[in-house]
C-alpha cells in the first residue's frame, strides 16, 4: 500500500506512521513540529500542501496538516484558513486521481459552543463564523463540506474524522503551540506556573494518543465511505482538575495562575462515541492516570 500522509511529521502523524504498513510519503512544511524524525524508508517532502504538486499515485491520502493550537491559530489565521481550505483541496484532487481513500482529520472545534453534551455528530454546530477562532472553526467545516462534495460529485471514497483533544508524547508544549496538557506538565516539570485560561471550570475530555491511532487504522478499513465520526472520549474533566492532577503526579511545587479566558473558547466539550463504538467496534482503553502518567515521563526524559 502506497500512504501519503499529509502533515505526517506533527505530533499525529509521527504516531501513526510507526503503525503503518506500506510505502510512506510525508508532506510537512514543519511549521508547527518540534519532535519529528525522519526514519529510513519514508519518504520526505518539506513543503506545504497548498503548494505541492505530484504526479504519483497512492492508495490512501491521509490529511493530517492543520495548526491546532488555538494560540498559534489565532497568530496565524490567513495560513490556517488557506491550510484547511486550498490545502484540502489541493489533497482531495490527488486522491481523486488516485482513485484512493481519502481520509480527514477535521476538528472537534468544529462544534463551537455546543449545546449537546457529549456531542453527537448529528449536531450542526454553534459557531462565529467571524469571530476570532473562526480561521480554524470555520475553515474545518469548509473543509467538511468540500471532502462531502468529493464524494457526492466524483463518488470518491472519502472519510472524515473529528478527533476530541489528543494527548500523549511528542505533543509540542512550548510558545503559542503548547497544548493544555503538554503545557501544564512542562511548566510543573520547570517549577514554573500553571497558566490556566479563565476559571477553570471550562471542561475537555482527553483522549490517549494509542486509542487515537487504533480508531484511525480502523477507519482506514474497508466499507466506510463517507462515514463521519468522532473519535474521543465522553469523558468530561475540568480544566482545573487536570491541572491538579499534573501538579500531584509531578510533584511539582508550581502555582496556578489564572489568565483572563479566551474569547469564544467552548465551555464545555466531550465526544458522543456511541456511533464509533458500533461501526468501528472501538473505545478508549487508556484512562487518564495512565495516559498522564506515560506522557510525563516522556517529558522527564527529553527536558532533563
């Protein structure tokens, strides 16, 4: 099997690339990657999505590229909004020549300030379609409704997954590309503050990285065209909880600081899996504790 995975060398793609079988061509510009390594065998385009062109044929385009962190987007709005519009675009088009899968990470950012709680993928989402998330919101759900347009004009077989707040080793936690975890052990692990958005009360539900890939390769399976799932947990922790809880499994002396809270940031998210768990014969395995307790020594071990 032939993969194009692109935006392979980010905190996703690293993890899943080691789980393939095949040939395997990364398309990354490295704009957002800090733990990446190449290993023999893959082979390695630095460029950005919207920019390449190839004349090969694969049997699987996996669009992995985005700038998920809220801090970096919202720095960077005009390229987020091109990667999940033109980029999309550009990766749906080698697919269909391909004739191959085409399978999407969209975003559970996607459902604003839902109202559902677990969120089911039946729910259209609230939004600010101008507000200051919208770069990535918005262009997400573009890019939903582009990849459905693939699939109802040219019949390709396309697959769209929403993930819900992944967590694990690799995942970037300095500047503006820091994630809530990641950030929260780096700064324990430095004696550092805990910086936390708002209150804190504001909820997520955290999903290990070795579920995510596991869900993934099974979406990757045969008889799944045009399925739309979430992958995640249903469930909810508070931010301040999480930061606790960092703060007792590191041992750490740091303090929590409280910033003012970001604006349009959901108050609350967790996934509705119940339509994974049927098609997919897939849930989470991997609890909190245990998925905090590896990702932290992970950090231990490239910080010291």
């Amino acid at each position: 099997m032939k993969y194009l995975v692109i935006g392979g060398a980010g905190f996703l793609g690293s993890h899943l690339i080691n789980s393939l079988d095949g040939e395997i061509t990364i398309v990354d510009d490295l704009s957002t990657v800090k733990y990446f390594e190449k290993k023999p065998g893959i082979n390695f385009i630095r460029q950005k999505i919207e920019n390449f062109e190839t004349n090969e044929k694969y049997d699987y385009v996996i669009d992995l590229a985005a700038r998920p962190s809220p801090e970096d987007y919202i720095n960077h709005p005009v390229e987020t909004a091109l990667s999940n519009s033109i980029g999309t675009y550009k990766a749906l088009e080698i697919a269909r020549k391909s004739d191959a899968i085409f399978f999407y990470t969209s975003s559970s950012e996607i459902y604003g300030h839902a109202e559902i709680i677990p969120t089911p993928e039946t729910y259209w989402g609230k939004v600010n379609p101008n507000g200051i998330r919208s770069c990535y919101d918005e262009s997400k759900r573009f890019s939903e409704a582009l990849i459905m347009s693939y699939l109802r004009q040219y019949g390709l077989d396309v697959r769209i997954q929403r993930p819900f707040n992944v967590y694990g080793p690799k995942l970037r936690e300095d500047g503006s590309y820091g994630r809530v975890i990641s950030r929260f052990i780096y700064q324990a692990l430095k004696g550092e503050d805990i910086t936390i958005f708002g209150d804190g009360n504001q909820t997520r539900a955290f999903l290990y990285v070795s579920d995510w890939v596991e869900a993934t390769k099974k979406m990757l399976g045969k008889g799944l065209k045009g399925t739309i799932l979430n992958i995640g947990s249903d469930k909810e922790m508070k931010i301040i909880e999480l930061a606790n809880t960092i703060l007792s499994m590191t041992k750490s002396e740091s303090k929590i600081k409280f910033l003012p809270p970001r604006e349009d940031d959901p108050p609350r998210r967790a996934a509705d899996i119940s339509k994974a768990k049927k098609i997919l014969n897939w849930e989470p395995k991997v609890n909190i504790e245990e998925g905090l307790k590896i990702t932290i020594e992970w950090f231990k071990g490239v910080l010291n």
